[in-house]
C-alpha cells in the first residue's frame, strides 16, 4: 500500500511589525471596527498607528493601543492547526506623554486573556524601553483569535500601552515530510 504523508502548515501570522501599509508619520483615532492596519481589525476604542513620534523596536511602525478613548485594541484570526502549540511573542512599551505611569495590556488567544504592565517612568519617544514577552497556547481549531488591549479608564488620558514586532510560531514543529518521487512520474515527462 502506498501512503503519502503531508505536513500541516498553518498561514504566516500577518503584519506583526505593524510596517505593511504603515504611514509616513502616523495616523491617530483609528476608529473600532477598521481594517486600516493590513492583516488587523479595532476591536475596541480607537489606536494611534504610530511612525516618527518615537522609536519603534522592530522596523519603523507601532500601536498605540489607546487613541483618544481610555480604551483601545486590536485583534486578528489567522490559521492554526489543531492540537499544536504555539507561542505568541511580542514588544512592550508605552506611551511616555500621559499618565498613568504603569500602562496595562490583557492579551487573549482564544477567550483566555493575560495581563502585562510596561512603566514608562523615565521613558521618552527616543528611548522607549521595549521589552519581550511571551506566551503560549494549544490550539483547539483551525483557526484562532488574538486581542491586545489596553485600557487606561479614569486616567483621564489617551496614553496607553505600545506594541510591535507580534510573533506567533508553531512550537517543536516537525519538518515537513519530503516529496518521494513515484516510479511512473517520470512517464509523463517523456510523453
């Protein structure tokens, strides 16, 4: 009996370097429900889509995940295989020019949410700090949903948490399995 195998590839998480289709300086307020950023959705308030107000840690965009609400974030599906792990990595910083201090950020795949916080205390646009986190989780389908937001409510500013350079790999995936060439293949060549 002849069996081929294949290898199950889940679709390049998309734009997480927030660089494709970035503007030449920013764009502030975009509003829940865009699709303006590629690959990314406004789930909630509105974000700053930032290029020259500070330094970005990865290529030359980042978000700001509150525009001018006290709430903002974004969220994108993209495929997953079943059963495989996965890790979601990503830089952290925050806006230095408002309070609060401690910018929060909840990141959820899948319905289950973490907290991060970044503090901005002697922070400035040219020396943002961003730092690395990661996280993990097991897909339960084909397809799965990330969120970041952060929500600054009572502060009475529009200065949350930064984001840039969002990872998401498939943890100890296997190699794809190698072509074997049938016997007959190269007949039709010849023909």
């Amino acid at each position: 009996a002849l069996s081929l195998a294949t290898a199950a590839h889940a679709a390049p998480f998309q734009n997480g370097s927030f660089d494709v289709g970035a503007p030449a300086t920013f764009v502030f307020d975009i509003p829940a429900g865009s699709t303006l950023i590629p690959g990314w959705t406004v789930s909630v308030g509105t974000v700053d889509w930032i290029t020259n107000n500070w330094v970005s840690s990865q290529g030359t965009s980042s978000l700001d995940l509150v525009g001018s609400f006290a709430v903002g974030g974004v969220t994108q599906t993209f495929d997953t295989v079943p059963g495989t792990t996965y890790v979601v990595a990503f830089d952290l910083a925050g806006n230095p020019g408002g309070p609060p201090v401690v910018k929060p950020l909840a990141v959820t795949v899948n319905g289950v949410t973490s907290n991060f916080t970044f503090d901005t205390t002697g922070r400035t646009g040219a020396a943002m700090g961003w730092t690395r986190h990661s996280l993990t989780f097991t897909a339960t389908g084909t397809s799965s949903t990330i969120a970041f937001v952060s929500d600054v409510t009572g502060t009475g500013t529009n200065a949350g948490a930064a984001l840039d350079n969002v990872t998401i790999t498939a943890q100890g995936a296997a190699p794809a399995a190698a072509e074997i060439p049938l016997p007959w293949a190269h007949v039709g060549a010849a023909l």
